[in-house]
C-alpha cells in the first residue's frame, strides 16, 4: 500500500503508532591538506543522507566533528571514484584543491586506487600522482581568463578566487578584509574565495578567507593556485613552465603551469602532504 506522509500520520494516529526518528551509523576519516581538514566518508552504496543541515552540523567545530568540509567518495562507471565535495554550510560546492588530495588518500585506503589515479570532480576530470605515502600531486583545471581590477586579479581554478596583494599578510585581519570583498555588491550573490598575497623572493605567502566556510581557513588548494598564477603576472615571470612555491599558515604547497599567454595556463598541478589525523564513528 502507499500512502502520503500526510495519510502515513493520520493513520498512525489512528492506531497509536509511534513515528521514531531512523538513526543511521557512519565511519568517517578526518583528514587535512596543509591544515585545510576535511570529513571524508565512503559513499559507495549511496546512503548518507545528503541534507545541508545535517552536513553542516557535522561540520561545526563545537557541536559536530569539526572541518573545513565534507567529502564523499562515489563509484563512477569511468574511473576510479567521483567526489563530491560539501562546504562547511552544508551546500554542495566547487571544486576543492586540497579536499581533492585528501580524497586519493582515503580512495587509497578503500583500496580504490593504484599509483595511476583519474577521478571526476565539480569541474571535471583529475588525474593525480602519489608521492610516497603522504604526498600528492593533482591536476587542475585550466585557467581561461584572468580579470584585472587596479592591482587586484580575479581568476577561475576550478573555483572562483580574488587575489589581492599586500606587503605583508601576517598582520593583516582577513576575516574583516575577506568580508568586505566577498559580501561587497560584486559578489554578494555568488560569493567568491579571497586570498591576500605577499610576494617573496621565489615564493609566496597567502591567506584566505573562504566563501563556504565564510571565515579564514588554514589553506585553499585552488586559492593556492590562483596566488601562484597571480604572482607570476604580477611578477612578469615569461618562461613557459613555471613551478612556484606557495606558503599557506597550515603549511607549503607547490604549484607547476605552463603559461600560454596572459590569460592562458594549462597543464597546472597542485603538489603537497596530506594527513590522516583519525577515524570515527557517528550517528545520524
């Protein structure tokens, strides 16, 4: 027989059933990216409950277990396993850098991978490389266009980011300074990633406030990208292949491109550690 939830309750009613919440158990793994941490389950058989309130509980650092996202692992009939990748809200997100370094090595203690690794995120398809057991280099999408407002530059990497320079980003208040931007008229409705960079003599140091998470996170994977392209116009760098170093406050990442002109970078990989900090256990 089927029924509406509506008909389902008058007939509880009518015969004084109790309706009980369903309880579910999840494992997970927490893992971070250069600090950038994330709440990693195995969704194979596609049961976890893909609720925005119930994500972000999960993810609030007091009353749930605490990260910068959520991420599930998915079959995928061409390859090794889609991710989906879940904002500290609880809203599906872009693409994520570092949670997509996270995922192969959690795929990799699924036993989902090898050392030859293809996987389908927001933006497409990824291909990566393990570097022994704690290190992973991953591909990126291209980057098609470059927008330049006065000093600032605004770029896709797979997710929207705003790359402003400043002599030194440790004394900076990013919170205050991130919320400006992301909540001006610009991108009030769409939100966009801000990261403030300051320019060493090979290397770069980066902040970001993060839309999503809508605080300072310890790092960003494709705000890590976007600092080192960023730099690199900014520093009229010409080779073609470029590798640039980039120092985030939850550690270092490393960023390799080929620039084709201004606007144009292909064949960019994003390369840094990965660890696993424990697994749990809960219920939902």
């Amino acid at each position: 027989m089927l029924c509406s939830v509506m008909e389902l309750g008058k007939l509880c009613e009518s015969t004084n059933f109790a309706v009980h919440q369903l309880i579910m158990k999840f494992s997970f793994g927490k893992y971070h990216g250069s600090g950038n941490d994330f709440i990693m389950v195995d969704n194979r058989v596609r049961n976890f409950p893909k609720d925005q309130k119930l994500i972000e509980n999960c993810c609030h650092r007091r009353y749930g277990i605490g990260a910068d996202g959520l991420i599930l692992i998915e079959d995928h009939p061409d390859f090794d396993f889609e991710m989906l990748y879940y904002n500290a809200d609880g809203r599906l997100g872009s693409m994520c850098g570092n949670g997509g370094r996270c995922a192969v090595i959690f795929a990799k203690k699924l036993g989902l991978i090898s050392h030859s690794i293809t996987f389908l995120a927001f933006d497409g398809i990824h291909s990566a490389t393990l570097i022994g057991e704690e290190q992973v280099k991953i591909s990126m999408a291209p980057v098609v266009k470059v927008d330049k407002s006065g000093n600032d530059y605004i770029l896709d990497t797979g997710s929207p980011h705003f790359v402003r320079f400043t002599d030194s980003v440790k004394e900076l208040d990013v919170v205050q300074e991130g919320r400006k931007i992301r909540y001006g008229d610009t991108y009030r409705e769409k939100g966009i990633n801000v990261n403030f960079v300051s320019i060493a003599e090979n290397s770069s140091e980066m902040r970001t406030y993060e839309r999503g998470v809508e605080d300072e996170t310890l790092s960003c994977g494709t705000g890590t990208v976007a600092a080192a392209i960023a730099s690199s116009l900014k520093l009229n760098r010409e080779e073609i292949d470029q590798e640039y170093p980039v120092t985030a406050a939850g550690g270092n990442l490393k960023v390799y491109f080929k620039k084709v002109s201004q606007n144009h970078f292909t064949s960019i990989f994003l390369e840094g550690p990965v660890n696993h900090v424990f697994d749990g256990e809960i219920e939902l």
